[in-house]
C-alpha cells in the first residue's frame, strides 16, 4: 500500500496551497489526517459537523468534499484575514456556515444541535472548554484531534498538555479511544453514551 499516494483531492486544494504559500500560512493540517476526516464525514449522512480552527480551510475543503447535499459544517476562527479566505473559497456553499469568532466564546455560547464529528483543530474545543465540546457530541459521532506526536516547534511546555490530555482523554469511560502514531499523531473517538 502506497499511503503516500493522496487521490481526490478537492478542487481547489492547489488554490488553497498557494494562497497559503502567499500569505506565509504555516499550520494548515497534515494532508493524511484531512483524507481520514472527509471518509469519516462520508459515513454520517445528514449530519451536523463542527471544525474549530479553520486556518487557511485545507481541512475544511476535504471535510467539505465528505458532506452529502443534506449536511451542514459549522468552521470557528478568531482570525479574521483567515475567515475572509475561507469565505473567498466556500463562502457561497449554503451547507457551510464560517464564523469569525473566539473558539472558547464559540463553545459556551453555542445553542444548536449536537455534532456528529468535532475536529478540534485551535486551543479551543482541544486543550480548554474540553467538557464543554465533549458534551456537544452525538452518541455514536466523532472527535477527531492531531498533532498529538511531538514535533521539534513545540513551544517549551507543550509536551505536557498533550500527555496530560492523553492521560484524561484515556480514562473517560463515555467514549472510545483510538491512538494512532500516523500523520502528525491521531486520536479518533466515539461517543459511547
Ligand atoms: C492549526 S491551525 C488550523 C489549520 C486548519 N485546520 C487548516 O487546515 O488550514 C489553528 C487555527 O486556530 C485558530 N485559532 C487560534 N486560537 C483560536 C481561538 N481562540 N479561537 C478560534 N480560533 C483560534 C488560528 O487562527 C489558526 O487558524
């Protein structure tokens, strides 16, 4: 099997990249965890789907491409020159609703149905306001975060948030946990009850 092989990507994946070369975007999401995202979307017709941390929206394209006609994807970001790209590229999708605001604001104040898949991709929703998104999952979806094998531009510090998360992540009995030392390091988990 030749993983290194990426096939369908999105239309505008190499308008995405360039736009992220032009204005010097250096955390967009590792291209292996964005296919595993859009086959784990595929399988949840009519679903409700929450990315925090929309960046430069490579993960949203292919997120975007796993959505049936009867989906809806919900994208948070505090950044609003990120929001204004995202909004050039998927703005006219009526399935796509793109916030520019605070993540942890985003989450406390956030009224709508439960999601079927989170991908907690900013502080927010991954390292705080953790119950908070935990409890706005359906039984049966999926929390989806990356970045969890260490990498040599982690601040001073950071090793330790994701082993403590690790660590509370593994003893939550209301979901499954699925650790993989893939991509740039995958946890997958599903809502039991
Ligand atoms: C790792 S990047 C996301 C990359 C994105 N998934 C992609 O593929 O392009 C993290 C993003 O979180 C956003 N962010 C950081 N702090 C945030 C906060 N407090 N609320 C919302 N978004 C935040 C940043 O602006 C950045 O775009």
């Amino acid at each position: 099997m030749n993983e290194a092989k990426i096939i369908d990507k999105p239309k505008v994946h190499s308008q995405i990249e360039s736009k992220s070369a032009e204005i010097g975007f250096s955390m967009p999401s590792d291209i292996y965890v964005v296919t595993l995202l859009k086959t784990l979307i595929t399988s949840k017709p009519k679903s409700n789907i929450l990315e925090l941390g929309t960046g430069i929206g490579l993960s949203l394209s292919w997120m975007i491409d796993g959505l049936d006609s009867e989906s809806r994807l919900t994208t948070v970001d505090n950044n609003s020159e990120l929001i204004k790209i995202a909004n050039e590229f998927f703005g006219t999708d009526s399935r796509v609703e793109i916030v520019c605001q605070d993540g942890s604001e985003w989450i406390k104040n956030y009224k709508g149905d439960n999601f079927d898949l989170v991908f907690a991709d900013a502080w927010p929703g991954k390292y705080s306001e953790t119950d908070e998104i935990y409890e706005l999952i359906r039984v049966g979806g999926f929390y989806v975060i990356d970045d969890m094998q260490s990498q040599s531009n982690w601040p001073d510090g950071h090793q330790e948030n994701v082993d403590k998360l690790i660590e509370y992540l593994e003893k939550r009995e209301d979901f499954s946990l699925t650790k993989m030392n893939w991509s740039t390091g995958v946890i997958i988990m599903t809502k039991k009850y």
